[in-house]
C-alpha cells in the first residue's frame, strides 16, 4: 500500500522509566516509515528529558499542543518552541526537552536515518 494513516486513539503510551512526566507513542512501525522514525512526545508540566546527543540521526521536533523549552548547543542555548515552529537539529548537536509550562506539551519527533544508532547523555542544561 502506497499510504498509512495513523490515528490518536491508534497510539500506544508508555513513560519512559528515567525520566518521569516524559511519556512516548512510537509512529514508525504504524505509519509503516521505512527511512525515517518518527515518535509523539508527551511532556506533562515540569518534565524534564535527557540533554543528549545523537550520534547519526538528525531530529525535526513539531509541537502540535503547548510551547517546548528546548536547550540546544553546547554550551546550551535556551529556545522556546511553539505550536507552528520546527526545530531541526543536526545529528552530533546538544539538545534537551524541556516543559517550562503549567500543562502538558506535545510534539511530533521525526528522525532519519531510521538506523539505532544510539545518543550520549551529557550533562542537564537544567
């Protein structure tokens, strides 16, 4: 089939278990990407996720609701992400997610290359 559409009530949530008020709904394998991955995020009010750097996929980071913190760069330079903006960050770039709001911020992760190969966490911004 040419197309996949993949619907809100289809996600499937889990939190991520070191990092509390992050939760996650993997799209990949349900949108069927073949040369990208793709994720939803949930960040409940004050979560914080890991600063990291990846080492081969470059990121394009979509909020759908609420406004992102994001901490980009090293040394880390603090960019508020709303609803209508993208950030694109390079493969072997700094970055960290954060929700500085009151309510829960969710945003679109689209990634290529698909392969796993893996972030070094490095040390919070916040």
């Amino acid at each position: 089939m040419g197309f996949h559409v993949v619907r809100a009530d289809e996600l499937e949530w889990e939190e991520y278990t070191n990092y509390p008020g992050r939760h996650r709904a993997a799209v990949t394998d349900g949108a069927a990407l073949r040369h990208t991955r793709a994720n939803f995020i949930r960040h409940e009010a004050g979560a914080i996720g890991p600063r990291h750097v990846e080492r081969v996929q470059d990121e394009t980071v979509v909020p759908v609701r609420g406004t992102l913190t994001m901490y980009l760069g090293d040394p880390p330079v603090r960019h508020q992400i709303p609803v209508g903006a993208v950030a694109h960050v390079e493969a072997g770039t700094a970055q960290q997610m954060a929700n500085e709001t009151d309510e829960d911020v969710l945003v679109f992760v689209y990634g290529a290359p698909p392969e796993r190969a893996g972030a070094d966490v490095i040390d919070s911004a916040v």
